[in-house]
C-alpha cells in the first residue's frame, strides 16, 4: 500500500479550485458558477515546515488556507457516489496566488503534514482558519464549499486522471490578503493540524 505522508515527494499533480466558497463570492458579487473552475501548480509549488515561501521578485501574493485532498486510489471517470473511494487523506494547505498575473511559482503551495482520512469524519463541516503576524485573517467552514469534495473529484476525473499522492485544494474562504516578506503565516485545521510558514523573497 502506498505511504500516502509522502504525498508532497511522490505526488505528480497539484488541481487546485477557485472561487469555491459561497460567502467568497457574495463578497465578489460574482454569480455562482456551475461548473468548478480548475487549474493546475507544478509539483515545485510544494514546501513543507521549515522551508520559506518565496514571493517572486515585483509580484502581488495573497494568502489562501484551503482543505487538501490527497488522492489514495487512481481513478479516471469517477462517479460521485465512489469519489470518497478514491481519497486517502487530506491535509492543510496555502494557495498562494498572484492576482496581478496569471502564473504559478515555486513555493505557492505550501501544505501541513498528511492527515489520515479516519480523523476527519466529516470533510464538508470542517474548520479552516489563517492567521498572518498572529492576526486572523480566514475563518471559514467547508460546509460554505460550492462543488463537495465527491463533486469536485467527479468533474476533474472526467479529463485527467488522478493517480495516488496527487492533491486537489478545494478552495479558500474570504479574508485572503496580501503578505509581505518577513510576514509569518500560521493555519490549519481547527483543533487538528496547523503550520507555520515564513515570507521571503
């Protein structure tokens, strides 16, 4: 069986979704999509505890705490009554983004330690929340998601094929903002797992 802890060296792909909370896009004043808008982060993305994020050199980065998937079981055209098959565990991860251009860069990605399936009973009524500087700034509940996670694992299956250690990153509540080098960022999942991460450049 595969050592799915090891998700972040063995993985292949990282799919990450946006806008995939209702109270985010109440804010944005943006109708509710009806299908999930997906896109894809080099595995290079990924950084553990310990190591820095580092902010490209003239870019604008915000902050996103989002619930992680972590793929037990390949699969291509899933349906949504099996997809909960299909996940081996999850974790917390940071999305970090670039809204003044359209790139992925290495260290976007940072993620906690993997999280067993067995110990999130209920993956749609889980709290996320994201401090930057000790300040909270995201306080949400998956259960605000828009696409569940059966939904979300459905629709990418039906153009790519997940395979074992690749991680889906759900979406991210309201609250994101713009961190700065020398910011420290502290998440997690409440009352489960939680991480710390230093800006750099």
């Amino acid at each position: 069986m595969t050592d799915l802890s090891q998700f972040v060296r063995n993985g292949k792909k990282i799919i990450g979704v946006a806008a995939n909370y209702k109270s985010l896009l109440k804010i944005l004043e943006r109708p509710v999509p009806e299908l999930p808008e997906i896109f894809l982060k080099p595995t290079s993305s990924y950084i553990t505890e310990g190591q820095p994020i580092l902010i490209p050199h003239g870019f604008t980065v915000n902050q996103e705490i989002e619930l992680g998937v972590v793929i037990g079981k390949k699969g291509k055209h899933i349906s949504e009554d099996e997809a909960m098959n299909h996940v081996g565990g999850y974790c917390a991860a940071l999305d970090m983004t670039a809204p003044c251009r359209m790139v992925r860069f290495d260290t976007a990605c940072p993620v906690s330690a993997f999280v067993t399936k067995s110990k999130i009973e209920n993956p749609h009524n889980v709290r996320l929340w994201c401090k930057v500087n000790n300040e909270l700034k995201q306080d949400g509940n998956t259960n605000d998601m828009i696409f569940t996670i059966p939904k979300l694992i459905s629709f990418i299956s039906q153009y790519m094929t997940l395979e074992e250690n690749d991680l889906i990153v759900t979406g991210s509540p309201p609250g994101m903002g713009p961190v700065q080098p020398g910011d420290v960022i502290e998440g997690g999942i409440d009352n489960l797992i939680s991480f710390k991460f230093c800006v750099s450049q």
